[in-house]
C-alpha cells in the first residue's frame, strides 16, 4: 500500500511540474517579458512625453520628432498633441462650475431667445413681421441648443471612455454625461414649433399647386407676367428682410448668454477642439442671395417676357 501512496506522490508532482510549465508557456506566448516591458505602449509612452517636454523647452527639436513619427502639418502637430495630452480634464477644479453655468444659460436661451421680438414702426404688418421673424430666430436658437447638448453629450461620453477607472475626474464627466443625456430630448426638438400638419406633404403640395397656377395664368398675357414679376420680387425682397432680421437677433441672444459660458467650458476641457458654431451667419448669406435674387427679378423677367412675346 506504501508503494501505491508514493507512486501517486511522484505523479501528482510530475502532473504539478506539467501544469507548471503550460501555464510559462501561455504567459510568453501573451507577453514579452514577465515583468511587462517592451510593450508598444512603452514606446508610445516615451514619444508622447519626448514631444510634450520638447514642445515647451525646444520647438525645432519638437519639430523634428513630429517629422519622425510622420507628423508633416500643423494639424497633425495638433492630432498629435491631443493624443499625448492624456488628462481628461485639463482644469478639472473649475470644470463642475463651467458645465453648471453652461446649463444654465442653455435653459435661458432656449426660454428667452424669440421673446420681446416686435417692430411697431411697420403699422398694421407688424403682428405679421413679428411672427415671421420670430419663426427664424427660435429656428436657429434652437439649433444651435440641440446642437451644442448633443456635442457635450458626445464630448463627455469620450473623455469619460479615455479615462481610468481610479482617476478622481472620472465621476465628475460621468454625472454631466448622464445630465446631457438627459436634458438631449427635451433641447433635440422641432425647431420651428409648427403644429406637424403645416409641415406635411399636404400643406407642401397645395403651396405647389397655387405656384404652379400662378405661373401658368402669368405667361398668358403682359398684364398677369407684369403683376406675377411684381409679387414674386415683393415676396423675395420680405423673405430677404425676414431672414436678415432673425438672423441678427438670433446670434445677438447666442452671443450675450451661450458663447462666453460655452468657450469658458471648452476651455476647461481642453484639447477639445472649438465650440459649435451657430447658424446665424448662413442665414444672412441666404439672406443676401434672397435679396440678390429679387432684385434680379425684374430685368430677368421682363427680359423672359419679351422673349416670349416675340414666340
């Protein structure tokens, strides 16, 4: 009996042994070095830090790693200069206090934005003016609102994935990533505030269908193409003056209560890139191309005119 018990010590040493060296075996098959140097990591890790000390002690010799590593323009100096800078935050003691403010003034521009909008000098057409105004400017606050709470929702999604689990800022990005979420639904609404039916296809068609007519009943004589040319350049010139007039009380409002808040928040990010921009300066060029065009209007219609009275 002994002499079974001993034989079953050797074998469960031998099996000990086996095990042993399978495990040695998985472990240089999955790592370089026991200890876990000479990873590629390491040598992302010393170029970044060569950059980030050469950048502020010596530019050309900055320069030239750039050049080594392929980094041949000043955005690739930037590509490379947001990856190495590996804080998420770069002022994370003022970074609550930059995302509260910012809030903050995203739920006054959304509420106050269209308000007070009113131009008496224009007698009896001032209701009308006001609320085709208004219509622009709350189109391009809103826009801009739900545009700016959805990219902080992405911006604090990101910087919270590239961030350890123990890092102390960690829970800060994840409560306003969370609160962006939250807030994105109620700011990503209609922009215009029109009940859905006016923006349906059967609304859209009618509109067609009296341009349609208006257009043919205009070729029919001089008098109708004289009076179609007149309303169509009435029409453009309004659109033109409309837009203009939302545009620039639009990004007035964004600038007074969202841009400084906005700029402040980036900052305290950092390497974040710029801010979302507002829509109020493609309005006013659509607003000069209305106004280009109406103008327009008359010399080329009646030259139209002409052309087809000689038919």
């Amino acid at each position: 009996m002994e002499l079974g018990a001993d034989q079953q010590k050797e074998h469960d040493k031998e099996q000990a042994r086996r095990d042993e060296r399978e495990r040695e075996r998985l472990d240089d098959a999955t790592v370089s070095d026991d200890d876990g140097s000479g990873l590629v990591l390491d040598e992302l890790d010393e170029t970044f830090d060569a950059f980030l000390t050469l950048r502020k002690s010596d530019g050309e010799a900055a320069a030239e790693l750039l050049n080594t590593i392929g980094a041949s323009s000043e955005v690739d100096g930037d590509i490379i200069l947001e990856i190495a800078s590996k804080r998420p935050l770069g002022h994370p003691e003022r970074f609550e206090d930059a995302h509260t403010t910012v809030m903050r003034a995203l739920e006054v521009l959304d509420r106050n934005g269209d308000r007070g909008i009113n131009f008496k000098s224009l007698g009896f057409v001032s209701p009308v003016a006001q609320f085709l105004v208004q219509l622009v400017t709350r189109f391009i606050i809103r826009s801009h609102v739900g545009s700016v709470i959805d990219n902080l929702r992405k911006l604090y999604a990101r910087r919270e994935a590239a961030t350890l689990i123990d890092d102390p800022t960690r829970p800060m990005l994840t409560r306003a990533r969370v609160q962006a979420q939250r807030l994105r639904d109620g700011y990503k609404r209609n922009p215009l505030a029109l009940p859905t039916f006016l923006l349906g296809g059967a609304v859209l068609s009618t509109v067609i269908s009296v341009v349609v007519s208006a257009v043919r009943a205009a070729i029919t004589n001089w008098i109708t193409r004289g009076i179609f040319i007149a309303v169509l350049f009435i029409l453009l010139a309004v659109a033109a003056w409309v837009i203009l007039q939302g545009a620039g009380i639009a990004s007035r409002r964004i600038q007074l209560s969202l841009e400084a808040p906005l700029n402040a928040l980036y900052e305290t990010i950092g390497r974040c890139g710029n801010p979302p921009k507002d829509q109020s300066r493609v309005f006013a060029v659509i607003a000069l191309i209305v106004a280009i065009v109406a103008v327009l209007i008359i010399p080329i219609g009646g030259g139209i005119g002409w052309l087809i009275d000689q038919l």
